[in-house]
C-alpha cells in the first residue's frame, strides 16, 4: 500500500471519528465538522492578519492540542497542511513527515485517548511503527505525549484541579485523570519536558475535558475546563481556539474568576454560541449549550459575538466589549433591549430576593402531615407537598413568617431541547408559613395586595426575559434576578405596561416573545418545582 493511500483512509465513508461514542459527558469527543468549524475561523483570522496568507501553506506554524482524545484536531490540520504545503514540499511522504514532526503536537488525557489519537493521526498507535506515516520518530508516542501523572493532595483535594481525594486516589489500573497539562505551576517548563527545547507554540486549540466527576453531578460537579483554557493562554501562543460549555458566560461553580478574565480580555476576538441543547454536540447533554472563542494576541478591542441556531445564525454578528456587564449577555439582540432598562437607573430584584435556605431548612426536610398536637405549627412549603413545622424550630429569618410572600422554585428546568419558562410559577404564600430549600423567598410583604402585584410581576415575559440572560442552567439562584428591575407595586404591571414603559419597539417586543413562552392561566402553583435534569 502506497503512503498517500494509506494517509488517504481518512477519507473513507463514513468518519470513525464521527461514528465513536463518547467516554463520558466529561471527556467529550468533538465532531470533525464541528472541530472543522473551528480550523475555518483560525484560518480566517491568520489570512486577515498576515496580508492574505494561507496558515495551511506556511512550514513553521506550530499546533498544540493539550487535552487530545480522538486526535480529531489534530487530523483535520495534518489533512489541510497536507494540502496546503504540496508546493513547499512536493514530495508527498517527506511533506507529512515534516508535518507530523516538527508541527502538530498533541498532549493525550488518558493513556485510551493517546492511543486513539496516534491512530487518526499517524495511521498507528506505534508512531515509530512500521504501519506510520511519520517515518523519523524515534519513539512511540511521536509528538502526541501520554504518562501516568499523580495528583498533588492537601487536605483532600489536589492543589491544582480540586479533584476529590476520596474519588481519585486510585490504584495503578485505573486511570487518576491528574492532567499534565494542568498539574503544574509552570507550563512553559512543561513544555519543554514533555517535548524538549524551547516549546513556542503559534496555535493552541482544543476540547478540554469539562468536569471531575467526583460526587458532584451535572453542574454541581467540578469544571475543569477553564484551567485548560488559563494555561494555554499563559503559554501567549498567536491564538488559541477552544470549545467548551458556556456556563461561564453567566454562572457555574467556581467560575467566577475566570469569567472576569476572559470578559476583560481584550484579546477575545471571536465568539461563537451554540445555546440549543444538543446542536453544538449531537446526543450530548450539556445544559446551557456550549460555543467556542477565538483568542487573538495581538488584538486590542472588542469581540465578536455570533449565535448558531438550527444550523444558521440568528441574526449579523455584533462586535461589542464583553465586559460590559458582569456577565456575557449571549444574544445581541438582547444588548439594546438591556441598555433601555438599565439606562433609567432602577433598583433591581436581587435585593429582594432571598439567598438559598431562606428559613435555614434544606430540600430533604420534611414536616409532620398534619398540624394536629402542634403547639404553634407554621405551613411548610416543601418539595412537592405541604407540611408543618412547630415555629420554635425555625430560627433562621422567623419575622418573615408572619408576612405575605411569593415564592420561587429554586430550579426550574426540563428535559426539553429548549428552555421557554425561565421561571416556574409563583406561589403566594400567606402569614403563618415558611418553605424549605427547594424555594426561594421571592419578596415578603406587608399586605396582600402588593405580595399578588409582585407575583404577577414575575409571571410577565419580560421579567422572565431578563432573568433568561443570566441563567446558564436550571438553577434560579438570586443572581439571575440582578437585570430585573424592582417596580412599584402599587401598580399591576403587565407585558403591554412594560413593554411601552421602556419603549420598547415592536422588533424587540417579537424578540422577547419568541424566547419567552406564556405561562398557562393558572395564576400560582403550590405543586413543587417543574420537572428538572441536572446533566
């Protein structure tokens, strides 16, 4: 068999790579089209930058893919630079020879996924093998690098990814998930031991492994993905392209740091969101959807921002600062619609809102059925039913007992593709009562009539329009409530009312109406929180 029908089986029908299932929702496989999207938009930005040069036609760009688990990256690059440096090197075995040696570099997370990589790159798990294609390797890894590495424990977790010591500590067969990449506090002398010499790498590009499963679940579990993306960054290659969820636009669990870097780096130069559940990664749940960034180093200004939806774009990407807020508001067409609420300079809902536990019971307390032998039994709102509670036991924010309130489900979500709710129904909850974890206290009053405007208030679509631009998942935390803006409720307030007391145009009002569904005409709910999935 010839070198170049060997290095042509890529082509065959249909892709592996696009036929293999993934490990898990942590260690997700990207899709050739989709990695393919990402090479187009690199490839664009170094044309626009070098005077219309083609990257695929240049001998010394470097790539790295520092968390590589199907090599999918780095087999598209390899097949374009393949092409690209046919006249630079005409001789097809010594062109993918210099390629696969002195420009693609890859770091495997599991010692699987190296072996995975090497096969779709260099036809061979074996890179010095009598079936590569790279023909002056002197070792079997090549250039895609794999050791067993330990994690660093202080006082149960690992110093540098957090993991769970309990969880990870594991015997020799099986794998610690301690990521090289990550694991040290200089990467630039990592480089250098894993691939030798002055490592400067021109593009860094990848799909980080997203979370450590380690007793956490869904997006309670312990992101890992932003500590891929800060290390390549500390390594100032030209660019650097990853994918990854866009829970950090607005949220996530222990994200808030790098949300304020990534916001405030003005090297950011492309953005491109896929919010709908499964589009980005076909059969793969990941709530809040996921985008991928383009990072420029010798950009200075504001970043584009582009959503996908249904395959095309919602509408023109818009180049604008991201740290105009304190979260990534994702839809451009939501900014205009923001500034006039904000340009009236109102107080606004978060202050109003409690924090979870707002009577200090969690979501698995559950009081008596019955109020019967109870001395002073306060009404419990509990998950999914009513109980009571004798109003001793109840020391945290007692004086609200006694006062109107509206209550909020502390999630509301569904199994669906698309989230049209944003908020579950209100509840109104009279004197004499109190509620569990599974609700937050909405707003407390003194009188009935102000604690019914409230929650009318909320059901409107445009209060669950701004709360939708700061909710990444299901969880309706206080937070998401920081765009609403906190009205006098004297007043019943309606969409109509709002829309005209921020003159809004129609454009706008068709906006908020299409992503924000009516609630159905049951005024209150005192049934639980809607059906909720936390993958």
């Amino acid at each position: 068999m010839s070198t170049q029908a060997r290095f042509a089986l890529r082509g065959r029908n249909p892709d592996v790579l696009t036929c293999i299932a993934n490990l898990s929702n942590d260690e997700v496989f990207t899709p050739p089209e989709f990695a393919n999207r990402m090479l187009d938009t690199l490839a664009e930005a170094w044309t626009a930058d070098h005077g219309g040069a083609n990257i695929w036609a240049d001998k010394t760009v470097r790539f790295l893919d520092p968390c590589t688990k199907s090599g999918v990256f780095l087999r598209e690059i390899t097949s374009r630079l393949t092409k690209g440096l046919a006249d630079a090197i005409p001789d097809l075995e010594q062109r993918v020879n210099h390629i696969l040696t002195q420009q693609v570099y890859g770091i495997g997370i599991t010692q699987l996924t190296s072996l995975l990589a090497r096969r779709s790159v260099y036809c061979s798990k074996h890179a010095k093998g009598k079936h590569s294609i790279a023909k002056s390797f002197t070792r079997d890894d090549g250039n895609i690098w794999f050791q067993r590495m330990e994690h660093t424990w202080a006082d149960g977790r690992c110093e540098c990814c957090r993991a769970s010591q309990k969880a990870f500590d594991r015997g020799d067969g099986l794998e610690t998930h301690a990521y090289a990449f990550i694991h040290t506090d200089d990467i630039r002398t990592r480089m250098a031991e894993l691939f030798g010499g002055n490592m400067q790498f021109d593009v860094i590009i990848g799909n980080p492994p997203y979370q450590l499963d380690d007793g956490g679940y869904g997006t309670s579990a312990t992101p890992i993905y932003q500590l891929f993306v800060q290390k390549a960054l500390d390594l100032e290659p030209r660019y650097a392209v990853f994918v990854t969820p866009s829970r950090w636009m607005a949220g996530g669990k222990g994200l808030d740091q790098y949300r304020e870097r990534m916001l405030s780096d003005k090297r950011m130069r492309r953005i491109v969101d896929y919010p709908k559940l499964y589009e980005g990664f076909p059969g793969v749940k990941i709530r809040g959807g996921i985008s991928y960034f383009l990072w420029d180093r010798e950009h200075k200004g504001p970043c584009v921002v582009q959503t996908i939806w249904d395959g095309e774009p919602t509408g023109p990407a818009v180049a604008r600062y991201l740290d105009a807020y304190d979260i990534l508001v994702r839809r451009n067409e939501a900014v205009p619609i923001l500034e006039k609420v904000r340009a009236k300079g109102e107080p606004t809902l978060d202050a109003r809102v409690s924090s979870r536990k707002p009577f200090g019971l969690p979501t698995n307390f559950k009081g008596k059925t019955s109020k019967a032998g109870m001395k002073k039994p306060v009404k419990l709102f509990e998950n999914q039913r009513i109980g009571y509670v004798e109003r001793k036991d109840i020391t945290v924010n007692s004086a609200w007992i006694d006062e109107w309130k509206v209550l909020m489900t502390a999630v509301q979500g569904t199994s669906a593709a698309i989230e049209t709710k944003f908020l579950s129904r209100p509840i109104i909850a009279e004197p004499g009562t109190a509620c569990t974890e599974t609700y937050l206290v909405a707003g407390h009053f003194d009188n009935e009539r102000d604690t019914t405007n409230y929650a009318q208030y909320l059901r409107t679509r445009f209060v669950r329009f701004l709360v939708s631009l700061r909710k990444a998942t299901q969880h309706a935390t206080r937070d998401v409530y920081s765009f609403v803006p906190d009205l006098p409720l004297h007043y019943e307030w309606t969409d109509a009312k709002l829309y005209k007391r921020y003159h809004l145009t129609k454009g706008e009002i068709t906006f908020i109406e299409l992503q924000v569904a009516e609630h159905d005409n049951e005024l209150f709910d005192e049934t639980g929180p809607d059906e909720v999935d936390d993958e």
